[in-house]
C-alpha cells in the first residue's frame, strides 16, 4: 500500500524483528548535521516564533540517524544511506543479522528549524547538491514508536492532544525519543557527553530500547512488569516531516485491554499528550488499509508503524528486565 505521507526506510521482516543483542550503533560528530550561518539564524527564527505561540515547548538533545547498515553472516553484506528508493534491497535471508545505527546528535529546536521549516525542500535540494545526501542539513531526529498489543489481542491507539507540537487530534501509537541525556545519565554523567557516548554506545542502544516501554509507561500508565522485550520492526520516515525517521518496535502486554483502558484514565506520567485510547484487534491491524476509515486519522508516524508491523508480523517474546 503506497501513502504519500510514509514510506519504510528499513523492515526486518526476513527475521521478524529484531532484538537488543542484534542492534548496535556507531555513533560520532561525523553523523551530525552540516550547517551554516543563515541556517542557523533560520532556525532561531522559527523556533523564536514557535515558542512565542506554544511556550510549552522545549528544546532537547535527541539522537540523528544519519544512515545504516547491515552485516549479514552470510557474506551478503547490504548498507543504505538517506533517501533509499529500494528498502526491500537490504533485506537477505540470513538468520542472525547484525543491524548498525548510524548515529550524531541534534536538538527538537534543530528539527523545528529544518525537517519543520518552509525551507525543508530547499533544505533537501541543497543538502542533495553540496553533500550527496537530502537528509544532510536536516535535523533528522529518531524517534520511537510502539504497537502494543494486549494478552487479549488488542493494540493501543492513543489520539493526541492539541497541546502536542505535531499531528493534534490524530491518533497515534505510544512513542517519543530516546534521549542522549537519559543515556550519560545512566553512565553517571549529568550532562551530555558525546565523546563519553562514543566510548559507550551499547548504552545508546540500552536507550533506543528502554525509552519506547519508557513511553509507553508514561503515555498509557502501563506498568513496565507487563511488558515484553521489545522487537524493532524496522525504520519508517514521516514525509511531512521531510522524511523524519522513526524507529518501530513490537511489545506484548499481559494486562488486558480492558485493564489497559482502567489504568491509562487513572493517568500516567504524560497523560496531557493524549485525549483518548483506543483498541483494534490485532487481525484488524494486520489488515488496516488506506480504504480503512480509521486510516486517515492516523498520523504519519503510526502508518509507519503499522505498515512495519504487517510487513514484519513479529512473534511475541516474553517479559523485558528493565
């Protein structure tokens, strides 16, 4: 099924979805933004703007994805970088692939200022020309999302809130960011440190995937001892965002649906981002279309997601040590 709105920049379908153990990241400056001086008056111009409209919001350190790769046993060896026109080319049939992030370090301020911009083609188009690459000078932050399904074979909806900074009034599956700041926290540095990261960087993995049962904690107040060990699907790139990336994972939940909804109106942590929840069987997900109704009214991020989780049907994997 072909939206405009998403496309799949990486399915890990040939193994239905991947573990922890089988994720690493390479991450370096190298992987950050290019920029220039205009730029960046540019984007403290909007970001001025967008805080004068919305003072809620904050600037954070976030993760880039600038590229990846995949080491394949079987001496197939397939690697992509930004604006891939053939996803399914870096697929084999090996049994235990080995999938690298290609990670820098950016800011939601950036993201505002770039992916979000009225120069985000321009952007594109330059970043094309002067460095080979359309994701060049964009902020490209990854992000986090998660189709959680129930013992009794839901999945969680949740519809945002209008305070929320993209996609209001949609629904969307729990997700969010992994943050550098939480991940030199863990290694006992209060602030962020890339070169302590770069010595480190199975901690920014531990991050990618703590920080979607984190979310998913704190949006639907699902306790962590429910859920399973997370799978990551794949990588799916919100086009109305210039192609922002977002990392898919697959979670099972004990709990049921109906305990699920009891404890999301009780409130979690980030209730305020969302308004409401709802449930689609699994079965229906799987067969969740652009015909479907209730396709229009999810946001990019979650057709990503969904669209990973038909491609990939991941298989349920017991409860996450966290």
């Amino acid at each position: 099924m072909m939206d405009p709105e998403v496309s799949l920049l990486l399915h890990c379908a040939a193994w239905r979805g991947l573990r922890q153990s089988q994720v690493q990241v390479e991450l370096s400056e190298r992987y950050n933004r290019h920029t220039d001086a205009a730029l960046q008056r540019h984007i403290e111009e909007v970001w001025n703007v967008r805080v004068s409209k919305e003072p809620w919001l904050f600037d954070g350190a976030k993760f880039r994805l600038q590229s990846f790769h995949i080491d394949l046993p079987a001496a197939h060896v397939s690697s992509c970088t930004p604006s891939p026109q053939n996803p399914d080319s870096t697929q084999g049939q090996a049994i235990a692939p080995l999938l690298t992030l290609k990670i820098g370090l950016t800011s939601y301020k950036d993201y505002l200022g770039t992916n979000w911009s009225c120069q985000a083609a321009e952007l594109r188009r330059r970043g094309e020309g002067e460095f080979g690459s359309s994701w060049a000078l964009l902020a490209q932050p990854l992000g986090v999302g998660g189709v959680v399904c129930t013992g009794d074979g839901q999945v969680v909806f949740i519809r945002r809130s209008q305070q929320v900074a993209e996609a209001g009034g949609k629904l969307d599956l729990p997700g969010g960011h992994p943050e550098p700041k939480v991940a030199c926290e863990r290694l006992g540095e209060e602030k962020i440190d890339m070169n302590l990261l770069e010595r480190n960087p199975v901690a920014v993995v531990t991050e990618l995937f703590l920080s979607i049962c984190a979310e998913i904690r704190d949006e639907v107040n699902i306790p962590l001892s429910a859920l399973g060990e997370p799978l990551m699907m794949g990588v799916a790139l919100n086009n109305i965002g210039a192609g922002k990336p977002s990392a898919a994972f697959y979670i099972s939940c004990s709990l049921s649906s109906d305990k699920v909804r009891e404890l999301y109106w009780k409130g979690g942590a980030e209730a305020n981002e969302s308004t409401d929840i709802v449930f689609l069987s699994r079965a229906e997900t799987l067969r969740l279309n652009g015909s479907s109704p209730m396709w229009s009214e999810l946001c990019p991020s979650a057709k990503g997601a969904v669209l990973l989780f038909q491609t990939v049907k991941p298989e349920q994997l017991g409860s996450y040590s966290i």
